[in-house]
C-alpha cells in the first residue's frame, strides 16, 4: 500500500469538497452559502495569482479559513467570508465595495475594507496605499478584522521557509513588532492563540 504524499505546507489548501464537509451541518442555509460563494468569488479573483514561493495564492486565501476554524476553533460566517475576500479588492479589477456589499452585506463588506490596503479601483492610491494610514484603520477595526490579520501574518510566517519573502526577519520583526500590538486592547482567546503561534514561528529563527 503507497504512503499518502505529505504536502509542505505552504502547497496545502482547503479543498471545497472539504469546507462544504465542515461547514454544511453547523451553519444556517443563508450563512452557509454566503461562506460557499466567498470561496467561490475569490478562486475565481486569485485564479491566475502566485506567490514568491510559485504557489497559487488562491492556497494562501484558504489556509487563512483553516487556521480559524481548525486551531482557533471558531464557527463565525461572517469571518469566514471577510477572510476568503480579504485581497479580493486589492486584486480584482472589477470588483468593488458596493459589488461586494450587494452580495455579502455591510458587516463583511466592511472587514474586507478595513483588510484592504490598496484599493485597485479608488482614485486616491497613494493615500490609500499609505502604510501607517492602514495600521490605524486596524487599530480602530473590530475584532474579526485583527483576527484575519493576525492569522495571515501566521500562515505568510509559516511560509517563510519556501522563499515567500525577500527578507524574512523583517517580516517577521513587523508582525511582532506592528501587527501583534493591534490585538492587546481584545481579552478573547481566539487573540491570545495567535499570539502563542506566532511566538512559535517566530522562535524558529530567533532561538
């Protein structure tokens, strides 16, 4: 009998044949396809995308669901949802905050917003673009927004090893440094986990 391959992890995703598995007896019909038509939406707008490590991001995009579902062990649609389009609007060239309000509703319309750090389609780029302007809309954001960003920041961590950034200490400086900071003002366990495994990911290179 053949060994079933082992992925690395940065070539694993969550398949929708799994997510439908997961989610199909635990969220209400309304929930349940909005999270299906996230997924949906943003494999089509990452399609033809690819990472630094020459994986799709599309991986990356899925991974961020798992994360929260599987090691934070959070049911929360609406998460779920502004996780898969958290890139959508920096990387689609057509859609838009009232597009993405229209079918998903204000609430994740707004976590993809606050997630969003260059608007592909706003004329004001450069302000939008601008670095400490995007720490502070995090600040001022809502919980499940620090939530998606910390656990990108894990997963980009956990990618390090595979090339995925030009300078990985400096990635990994500016999540200790500037994005873990956000979740001090939040006392929920979901934060104080995040924080634990990115403290891991980070101890493999600062031992």
């Amino acid at each position: 009998m053949a060994m079933e391959q082992i992925l690395e992890y940065n070539r694993t995703f969550l398949q929708k044949s799994d997510l439908i598995q997961r989610i199909s007896h635990i969220l209400e019909p309304e929930d349940y396809n909005k999270v299906i038509a996230a997924y949906e939406m943003a494999e089509d707008i990452h399609l033809f995308q690819s990472r630094r490590d020459n994986t799709p991001y599309f991986f990356h995009v899925t991974r961020i669901v798992k994360i929260i579902m599987n090691e934070l062990n959070m049911v929360d649609a609406e998460m779920y949802c502004g996780a898969f389009l958290h890139d959508a609007l920096e990387d689609s060239d057509v859609l838009n905050l009232e597009t993405l309000t229209y079918n998903f509703g204000p609430y994740i319309s707004y976590v993809v917003d606050v997630l969003t750090r260059f608007h592909r389609l706003r004329i004001d780029k450069k302000l939008d673009n601008n670095p400490d302007s995007y720490l502070n809309r995090l600040r001022n954001s809502s919980i499940d927004c620090i939530i998606i960003k910390l656990t990108e920041r894990l997963d980009n961590m956990r990618c390090l090893q595979y090339g995925l950034k030009a300078n990985p200490i400096q990635y990994i400086e500016d999540t200790c440094n500037l994005y873990v900071p956000l979740g001090d003002s939040f006392d929920h366990p979901a934060i104080e986990k995040l924080i634990q495994l990115i403290k891991l990911e980070k101890n493999k290179y600062f031992n």
